[in-house]
C-alpha cells in the first residue's frame, strides 16, 4: 500500500518533497529525477530552486520528462521543452545536456517512443519519479484505458484534458491532439514514485488511485503495482479517502529508520 502524507498546503508537500530530494542528491549526485509539468510539482520546483540557491548541487542530476505535445516547436512557451526548462532547468541550474524530454517534432514522431526509452535505460533508469494526477485520473499523458504495460508513445489527448490544459494556451483548440507520453509500464520503472496531489477537483481521482480497484478504467490505479509510492496531498485531495485514519496512524508510528 502507498504511504499517504496529508500535509496542511501544496507549500508544506513541496518542501517536504524537495528535501527529500535534496539529501538524496547530496549523496548521490547523479541522481536521475523524473520531473512532472502542469501546476502541481511547482511547489517541489520552488523549494527545490531555494536549496539550490543555499548551496545544494543539481549539476550532475540527470532529468526525463514524463511527456510532450505532438507538433508543438520546442521552442514555444507551452511545450513541456520550454516548461521544464523554465521551472526547473534553470531554477535548479541542472545542466541542459542531462535533460531529456521526448521529441514531440511531426518529422521524427515515429521513432520518439523508441528513442526516449533508450536514453532512459541508458540512464540506469529514474530514481524518483514525481507526478501529478488528472481529474480523470490520467497519469502523466496515459489517459483512461492506457495499458499498465504501456511504454513512451503517442498518445491522443482526451476533450476533457484539453480543456484543462487550455488555461495554458489562448483556447482549447490551441491544444495540440496528441502528446508523446511515458507509458504507464515506462512509469512504473521508476525506482520511487511520488504522487501529488493538491484541491478538491482531485480528491475522486485521487481516492480511485491509492485505493482501487486496480484498472486501466483509472490510470493512476497502476501505483498500486509498485513497491515504493508516497502521495502527498492536501487536505482537500484527501477529502475522498476511505482509509484516512490508518495513513495517519501509520505515519505516526513510522519506523524513524524509514525515509520518504
Ligand atoms: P495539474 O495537471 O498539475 O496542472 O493539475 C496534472 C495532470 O494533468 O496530470
């Protein structure tokens, strides 16, 4: 079962997150870092980027991104190159040729599944993975009925995320179709899964997720598979959780020999 953090604001997860990470790169400085975009890791970026700037070292830290817009230059504000590279690229001064995100680009597309999972593997593979959920209970772009033994491909984004998304963009229409996306299989590689959670809108998604069933109906159901998952989330993700009481109870009597 997840260990399930229940934490007073998005601002607490995040410093608790980013000093986890911190110390992890601290002994381990090429650590690998499986970053997230949208609005929820921001808070883990903005406390990370204040480690940085009190002396933490992220240069040797190697980061994958979970995902990519089909079709959308690199170079626009919204495509998950430009994303990363502003919120957490530079905020943490990671060094750009240790930074993967898959190749979104219409003229390579067919080989940018293929050619992510190589550098993944050749990396050693994630040591943590942060993630954030959808409403529908996506998982990075892997919408309902991805497969759990899926791996980096394209995938075509469903109505209702694009319209999430089209906060970012002028319209929903801007919002590209397709995305390149880690696979939920790709996902489940990671060696520690941390997801996050923040504001009521994810609570349902969120509770189908840590407390099942287990089904592709509910992307974020594959955390269940994996042996090491922390969620962090606010009271108000937590809101639709059925076991509430044993994740505190557990957390209070946590063996102080056991991490994050
Ligand atoms: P959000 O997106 O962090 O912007 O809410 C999460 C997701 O869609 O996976």
């Amino acid at each position: 079962m997840a260990e399930v953090i229940v934490v007073s604001t998005p601002g607490s997860a995040g410093t608790l997150v980013a000093d986890h990470i911190s110390s992890r790169v601290e002994q381990q400085p090429q650590f690998v870092l499986g970053v997230a975009t949208g609005s929820t890791p921001l808070p883990v970026y903005g406390a990370l980027s204040e480690r940085a700037n009190e002396g933490v070292d992220f240069s040797q830290v190697q980061a994958f991104a979970l995902d990519e817009y089909v079709g959308l230059p690199a170079s626009h504000p919204e495509s998950y190159h430009s994303v990363v590279d502003r919120e957490v690229v530079r905020p943490l001064g990671l060094s750009r040729e240790l930074v993967h995100v898959p190749d979104g680009a219409l003229g390579s597309i067919q080989t940018a599944g293929e050619r992510f999972e190589q550098l993944l593997a050749a990396s050693g593979g994630v040591d943590l993975q942060i993630l954030g959920i959808g409403g529908d209970g996506h998982l990075a772009f892997n919408e309902p009925g991805s497969s759990f033994g899926s791996l980096t491909r394209v995938k075509t984004l469903t109505q209702a995320t694009r319209e999430a998304n089209a906060r970012f963009f002028g319209s929903v229409d801007d919002v590209p179709i397709h995305s390149v996306t880690q696979g939920l299989g790709t996902i489940l590689r990671a060696r520690h899964l941390v997801l996050l959670a923040f504001g009521e809108a994810k609570a349902k998604a969120l509770a189908a997720s840590v407390e099942g069933p287990v089904t592709s109906s509910v992307p974020g159901s594959a955390i269940q598979l994996h042996h090491h998952v922390t969620v962090v989330v606010d009271e108000a993700a937590a809101s639709e959780l059925q076991h509430r009481d044993y994740y505190d109870w557990a957390l209070q009597h946590k063996p102080s020999w056991q991490g994050l």
